[in-house]
C-alpha cells in the first residue's frame, strides 16, 4: 500500500487527473483495511487474555467477523482497481 499512496497514486494524479475520484475512493479503502487490521490485531491480542469460554467465543466470532469484512473488503479493492486503474494506465500509459 506504501507504494501505491507514496509513488503510484501522485504520479497518476499529475499525469491522469482523471483519476483523482477513484484514487480516492482507493485511498479511503487502504485507511479503512489499516483500520480494521488494527481492530483485528487487537482481538487476536484478546486471545492471550485469561477469559471465560463464553468471552473466547466471543471475541472468536468477532475477529470472524472482522477477517469477513477485511477479505471482502481486499475482494472488491482489486476488482475496483483492475477495473479502473489498471486498465488506464494500459491504455494512457502505454
């Protein structure tokens, strides 16, 4: 992701302005995963606690839930971007 929001995604905005909107929306789906790998660290780090067997299953179906959501998440982020970038910097860059 450093790349992409370090190199990639300012070159493409000086060079393809066009794609600032969906530059965007891929940089809010990077601090979103960011975000939701921290929450899911944390659960993880739960684990280790000394806790009830009704507290492990559910900080277990929690951190089910957040895996659920980041590989939904990483899914639609690589169709997006195969579907929007990649194909203009085949087609602009080329």
């Amino acid at each position: 992701m450093n790349c992409e929001e370090n190199v990639i995604f300012p070159f493409l905005m000086i060079h393809v302005p066009k794609l600032e909107p969906v530059i965007q929306v891929l940089r809010a789906d990077h601090h979103d995963f960011k975000n939701k790998l921290q929450v899911f660290e944390n659960l993880i780090a739960e684990l280790a606690k000394d806790k009830t067997d009704f507290d492990h299953a559910a900080v277990l179906e929690k951190i089910r839930e957040v895996g659920t959501y980041m590989i939904y998440l990483l899914r639609s982020h690589n169709q997006f971007e195969s579907s929007s970038i990649h194909k203009v910097m085949e087609t602009q860059l080329h």
